[in-house]
C-alpha cells in the first residue's frame, strides 16, 4: 500500500520522490500482498458503504480490492487520488480491468496541499494505506481526511507497524545482525527525509491518539501480518531484493563501510554471497490498521 504527494505533472511529490517511475515496483508490490488486501478490504467496507475515496492509491492494487468488496451493490462509487498522473491512471485501469461494476472516478490531487477539490465529495469510507507519514503535517492531514467523511462514516489509515524482515541473523558476510543495522540507518534516513520536506511539523503523539484529536470517535487499531517463510517464490524474492536495494540506497549516508560493503557482496549477482541464490530467505512484516468514525449530527 503507498502514499504519493503533489499534483505535478512530472510525479514529484513534496518529499522529493518520483511516484510514476516507481509504477512496475508498485505493481509488483500489489501482487505480493493480494490476498491480504482483500482481507482487509473485506473488513473495512461495510454492509451500507456505498461510496468510498483512496487517498493515494498507488498502481490500483488497494483500489481492485476496494472495488471487489463493495461489486453489486447499487450506485457504489471508488473515487481514486494520486498525485502522479501516470499512477492515477495505471490505478484507474486495473479496476476496470477487473470488471468490478463500482462507478470508478479519479482525482489529481496532493493531500498535503490545504484546498481539498470541490469533485472529492464525503464518502462512507475514507482510504488511505501508508500515505499520512509522507505529509508535512501530519495532524492537519489527519484533519484534512476526516472532513471527507460522511457521518457515521470511518477513516481508515495503514502505517506500518514492524519492519520487513528478509534476511537470517548471520548471512555469512560482514558482521551478524546486518538487518538490524540496516532497519537503524533507514530510520535516520526517514527522519532527514522528513525533516527536508517544506513545512514539515513533528507529531509527537501515536496514530490512535492523532486519529481523535481529528475529530474521530471509536477508534480502533489492529495489525495484520504478511508473511512469505523460506523458501520463497520468484515474487517473493524479487520483493526481497527490492527492499535490499532500498535498505542500501538509504544506508548510503549512515552505514558504516563494512556494512555498506556487507550488502554489496549480497546484491551482486556475480558473488559467491549473492542472496538470490539462497534459499533461506525470507519475507515477514506486520502494518498497522487504525480506523476511527465521523460523530453523527446531534
């Protein structure tokens, strides 16, 4: 599940990243996680939720999923936002690829931006799958969120919960506990990231805590695990060495030499320590679920 930001033409968003040039990760990413997209589009479309808006729907995996769980019902609405046009569009397609008979709809826009667009009406549901940690503040797009719900209705917001876990303890190269390392120089990466980003805001409080002060009742939280136990498919393990390659790129400024150097002789397909030849990886990694509901007048 992603999270994107500014309505730009070329797909840069205010966190610096170029959101339509990662669409085949994204893609590939939907595929890995399907099954649990589906459980948990199940569990948060109701019985009476006919419209709903993603926020940040990415290549359209969640969207499909979304789509899939409200079929048949009549005058069902999924209005799809992005930033990235090419992403709004690749999204827009693969739910109408799916044959979902949900009235499909599509809006460019940034939700870090402060002017909501007159077309995102409330919506029974409102979607948004590891998107808020990427806005400037977080809080005010917390609040920004909760306006588009009807009353009565949920938001729904997924961030991640533990971190992926891909690799054994001791890989053979480097010291042990490489993975551990690396998770550490991608926190410090993610704070300078956020701290770059203009008019970033620190929210110093947990989810549930900020989903209340949005305004939201109810509010509930719960994880659910993706797990992919060795030896893993060739989804998997292209999965696996993406986020290596990601652990690395974020490393860059922060690791030490050796464990720069450890990852290295693991991402090279000509090594004898190359981990696509392995068959003790592993894919595990737990996000977070937390939902709250718009009051009802009076």
């Amino acid at each position: 599940m992603t999270g994107h930001g500014n309505g730009h033409g070329h797909g840069h968003s205010h966190d610096g990243m170029d959101w339509n040039a990662r669409l085949d990760d994204l893609r590939h990413a939907d595929r890995l996680v399907e099954p649990e997209r589906a459980t948990l589009a199940e569990a948060l479309v109701g019985a009476d939720t006919r419209s709903v808006v993603e926020i940040g729907c990415g290549a359209g995996g969640m969207a499909t999923a979304l789509a899939a769980a409200m079929d048949h019902r009549s005058q069902s609405t999924l209005t799809l936002v992005d930033s990235a046009p090419e992403l709004l569009g690749a999204a827009e397609s693969h739910v109408r690829d799916s044959g979902s008979s949900v009235d499909v709809r599509t809006v460019l826009w940034d939700a870090a931006g402060d002017e909501v667009p007159s077309a995102l009406e409330p919506a029974d549901l409102v979607f948004a799958g590891m998107v808020v940690h990427h806005l400037p503040d977080q809080a005010a797009g917390l609040r920004r969120l909760a306006a588009l719900v009807r009353p009565g209705g949920a938001l729904a917001i997924v961030e991640s919960g533990l971190p992926q876990r891909i690799l054994p303890w001791d890989v053979g190269v480097g010291e042990p506990g490489l993975e551990d390392r690396l998770s550490g120089y991608q926190q410090s990466w993610f704070r300078e990231m956020r701290a770059g980003i203009h008019g970033s805001v620190r929210m110093p409080i947990g989810w549930s805590r900020a989903l209340r002060e949005a305004g939201l009742v109810d509010v509930r939280s719960w994880s659910y695990l993706v797990e992919r136990p060795a030896p893993v498919s060739d989804l998997v393990m292209r999965a696996a060495l993406r986020r290596l390659r990601f652990l690395r790129d974020s490393a860059a400024e922060h690791g030490t030499a050796d464990d720069l150097a450890a990852v290295d002789a693991l991402l090279d397909e000509d090594g004898p320590h190359y981990v696509g030849h392995r068959d003790d990886l592993h894919y595990l990694l737990a996000d977070t679920v937390h939902t709250g509901l718009a009051g009802r007048a009076g």
